[in-house]
C-alpha cells in the first residue's frame, strides 16, 4: 500500500513537472449516505467535467490535485497520490450554506460586521457575503488591476489586507461569497462610455438611481469583472457570486449590438460560461443571483436571464424570491408581501419543474428589510424564520439574507 502511494506521488510530480496530461476516473458520493452526486464538477488543472447520474466521471490533464464541488457539498481537493485503485470513491460532505450580506462598506465596519457574526453565530448560521465589486463599481481591496486603478474603482480601499481579513473569517468557521456585481457599474461607465449603454437618443442611459451601466455584448466589459473573480479566488473566497448579470430592464436603451431574447440570452450565459471556465484551476463554487419572476417566465424577462441556460452554466443559482420584488404577485397570491412562505417554497418548486434538476441547485435570497411596494410591511423576525422554512422545507442548498443597510435581528430562531 505503502508503495503504491509513493509510485503514484511520484507519477503525479513528474507528470506536473512535464507537463504531461493523464487519465482519471472515479465516483462523488455523498459522505453521509454514500449515494452518487450526479453534477458534481471535478477540475484538473483548467480541465472540467461534470459527474453524471451514477456520479462517475473520467477526466484527463496536468496536475498535482484534482477539485471536487456540488451544490449542497463542501468543496474539497483530492491529491493524485490518493487516487489509488480504479475509479475509487470520492466521498463530499453535505453542506448548506445559510449566510448574510455586507456591503463594500460593511465589511469594514467593525460594528456591522461583528454584530453580523454575531447574529451568524446566535441562529447556527455558517457565511458571509461580501462586495468584492459593489453597485457603483467600488472594489475594496486592493487586486492589481491597471483598469480598476485607472477608472476609480480602488479609490477608497476599506479592506487593507484581504488575505488577513478572510484568513481572520475562516478561522470564525466561516464560508465566503465573493459578490461581483457585473453590468451595473457607475464608474467603469464614466471611463469608458464608448463601453456603457446608451439611450435611443444616444445619450448616456442612467437607471433608476441614476446610476450608468456598461453593455454586456462588450469582450471588455466580461474580461473586467472576470479579472476581478480571479483576484477574489486567489484572495481565498469560497465562491464567486455574480449579481446584475443582466440587461437593464428598460426598453429605450440601445446597446453595441441588436438586442433580442436570442442575443441577450447568447451574452449573459456566454459570460458565466466564460467565468467558469476561466476559475476552473481554483475550484471555487461559482454562483448567479437572479430575478425570482425568471423562475416563472420562459422568456429572458426581456433582461438575458433565462433558467435552464443559467442554471447550467453555473454550479448554484441564486434567486432573488424577496416577496417584494413580486409586483404582481404569483399565481393565486397577488399580495406577495402577506404570503412570504408560498413566494418562496412555490417559486422554487416551479423552478425544479422547469429544470429537472435537484433542488440543491438553487439557493435563494430571502428579505430582511421593509417592504416598498405593498403597504412598507417591516420583515422582521417572523418573516425570516417563515421564509427559512420555506427554502428548507424545499430542499434548498441554504438561503442568504439581504438588508442593503447590513443590519439584521441579532435572534430569529426559535
């Protein structure tokens, strides 16, 4: 046995050193009850493949490891020197990740963010997500990009050593979301407004906010914000959560190519395919937050987002199933507001009907601030456990709370 795994180190080193590509085959259990996981990605160097249903997969490359990851599985890498036998069995540990958001600034702020663990630590709660580029652009550490320097976006640095900051987070047990925000980007836009999108009388087009986004059919808009997914891998994030990958959702915009369901749909899921292909060699888990009425409609919702090509190109999706975003409610509850637990449980429902795939795929976001549409309902403790039990009672890979304000209940289990 001894033997065996010295030849097998010794293989694997001089395969690396050479540069030589080898075969591997094996099965992803799961480390509880030993079932297959089907979809679990294993890499090797900047090789993919997916496992099938049996859990079996063969991949072929360089390297001294091989990388393992499921949605609902705690992502782990395998030395070569372990692959001993034919096709042995990987097991992965189940894993749901139930977590809350902090902005750019939150997370340098020592009270929100300690009272934020806190309320992780007091309701069995396991992760952070964190800005690593915020709503206007803003990145808070320091990545060594030319363009982010160039455009403003390292002008306020509020995280001063990222290394130590997540080395700090793991040791409190915690998992870490990267959350790029991707087509809304205020100063990337104000720098290069040949790249921004433009209203039909050519003028430069500012949402609601009035906040400017640049134009996802742009090569040079995907390579920004990919670079900026690999300097948080590299940075030690568990997983890369990419949000406003979309269109806007205004009709008197034009872009640098013809917008159709067709092209829209072809550039949002051509960037997450492109992400992920590009963080394969890091194993991170890449995610995609969505709007909730994307789970319903089979169109793009007239903004790129479509569920099966989405849902594919990435390892979990995100949807955003806060009850006030539902402005016309779902079928039978047209008050989304007064039926939180039905928002959420149907919505996800409906969105396994629609796919076929398990219901570990999706992890939802849940609400955990005012309403603004239906009456300025407060959401607060009881809206949160109702929701939480919505998602579990699903079969959901965990649940993430948003307040834009970073501030939550210290306590909302029971």
């Amino acid at each position: 046995m001894m033997k065996s795994c010295v030849r097998s180190m010794i293989l694997a080193a001089a395969l690396l050193f050479s540069g030589m590509a080898y075969a591997y085959d094996g099965k992803v259990v799961d480390a509880q009850t030993k079932a297959p996981v089907e979809g679990a990605s294993v890499t090797l160097g900047d090789r993919a493949v997916r496992t099938g249903k049996d859990g079996v997969f063969h991949i072929e490359g360089a390297g001294d490891k091989i990388g393992l990851r499921a949605a609902g599985y705690s992502r782990r890498d395998c030395p070569i020197s372990e692959l001993n036998g034919r096709a042995p069995e990987i097991p992965l540990a189940p894993f749901k990740v139930k977590g809350l958001y902090l902005s750019v600034y939150g997370i340098a702020d020592k009270g929100l963010r300690e009272a934020a663990i806190e309320t992780i630590r007091e309701n069995g709660m396991n992760a952070l997500v964190i800005d690593v580029k915020g709503d206007r652009g803003l990145i808070p550490f320091k990545i060594g990009l030319p363009l982010a320097d160039e455009i403003g976006a390292q002008k306020v640095i509020t995280v001063k050593d990222v290394k130590a900051l997540v080395e700090n987070l793991r040791k409190q047990n915690l998992y870490l979301i990267a959350r790029i925000v991707v087509f809304k980007d205020e100063l990337l836009a104000a720098a290069r407004p040949e790249w921004c999108v433009k209203a039909k009388n050519g003028a430069v087009f500012r949402d609601r906010e009035k906040l400017r986004w640049v134009d996802p059919f742009r090569q040079e808009v995907r390579d920004y914000n990919i670079a900026i997914a690999k300097a948080a891998a590299e940075a030690g994030f568990d997983e890369i959560q990419f949000d406003y990958i979309r269109f806007p959702d205004n009709r008197g915009v034009t872009f640098s190519q013809p917008s159709t369901e067709e092209s829209r749909t072809k550039a949002i899921t051509g960037f997450l395919d492109d992400a992920y292909k590009a963080l394969t060699p890091y194993n991170v888990m890449v995610a995609a937050d969505i709007f909730g009425y994307v789970l319903w409609n089979t169109n793009d919702t007239d903004i790129g987002q479509k569920l099966a090509p989405i849902v594919n190109a990435v390892d979990v999706v995100s949807p955003m199933l806060y009850p006030s975003g539902f402005h016309v409610g779902i079928p039978k509850y047209r008050n989304p507001v007064q039926h939180p637990y039905e928002v959420v449980n149907l919505t996800l429902k409906r969105a396994v009907e629609r796919t076929h795939c398990s219901s570990l795929r999706f992890r939802p976001w849940l609400q955990v601030f005012r309403d603004y549409a239906f009456g300025h309902k407060v959401f607060g403790e009881e809206e949160m456990r109702v929701q939480v039990k919505a998602a579990e009672d699903f079969g959901s890979s965990g649940w993430l709370f948003w307040n834009p304000r970073n501030v939550y209940p210290k306590k909302f289990t029971d």
